[in-house]
C-alpha cells in the first residue's frame, strides 16, 4: 500500500523483495516440475536419482554418507539404496576395514543410468539457452551466479 511518508527508495526495496520472492517460487516450482518429469522418463523416485547423481566423482559410499548427502535419515538411505541394488544400479559390498558397514557403488548399469540422466539435464538446459537471445545469456548467466552466491551467503548467515 502507497504510503506517501516512506521514501521511495524503501518502497522500491519492498517491491523488488517481493518480486523477487515470487520469481524464486517460480524458478522453484519449474525445477521442481523438472525433478518429476525426469522421474517419470527414468522411471526413479526423485530421491533415487538423487542418490544416483550423488556418486558423480565418487568410487564408494557407506550408507551414512548418503543419508548425510541426501540429507535423510540413515534408515531412509539403507531404503533407497536397497530400491537401487534391487534395479540392479547399485551394488554393496563389506567394507575390507570394518565388516560392519557395507560401501555401496554404482555397477555399470548405474553408471549408464547417470549418464542418461545427466544427458537428459544438459539437454533441458541447453534448450533453455536456446530460448534467450545470445546476447543477453552472458548477463542471465552472470545475475545467476550473483544470486546463487547470495543466496549461499544467507544461507551461512542462517545456519550460524
């Protein structure tokens, strides 16, 4: 509401918060679209892909690792990794320094998995490139990082 005794500048502040809000919910509500659309092409619950993109770069995981990356409870990892080992994408075995836990890594069909999924991402967002004139994806690019890196910094700033 128009308060002519606050300064302009506060209420351009205002506005632009909640503008930017709601295109946050957007942009939020799209990938979570995006998640579930890729769901059902894999044929993989989000939070199997998830556990699946999780091994990029890595050999082996023990289940508390992958609760902690998935940021779930390890009863909830051991569930999606059974899921996975089931589909064959997933394999456990004994760790040779501690019998006790089990390390978890991708076989070769888990690895084909990724790759397919990863390719299937790479391709939504190049079509999103594609739907921006060339010359403004360096600018959209750059206002992404600035907003990615703000958004980290609240983020510390909240966890403290």
């Amino acid at each position: 509401m128009y308060d002519p005794e606050e300064p302009a500048a506060a209420r351009l502040v205002e506005y632009q918060a909640n503008r930017l809000q709601e295109l946050i919910g957007e942009l939020h509500n799209c990938c979570r679209d995006r998640i579930y659309l890729e769901a059902k092409r894999f044929n993989l619950p989000p939070a199997e892909i998830k556990c699946l993109l999780a091994f990029n770069g890595h050999r082996y995981f023990a289940g508390r690792e992958v609760a902690a990356l998935l940021e779930v409870a390890k009863s909830r990892a051991t569930v999606i990794l059974d899921s996975l080992e089931r589909k064959h994408l997933v394999q456990r075995v004994a760790d040779p320094n501690d019998g006790r836990v089990k390390l978890a890594s991708l076989t070769p069909a888990g690895h084909k998995k990724v790759q397919e999924i990863e390719a299937f991402a790479f391709s939504i967002h190049l079509q999103f490139l594609e739907t921006i004139e060339p010359a403004r994806r360096s600018t959209i690019i750059a206002a992404l990082e600035i907003l990615g890196h703000s958004m980290q910094t609240i983020k510390m700033r909240l966890q403290q």
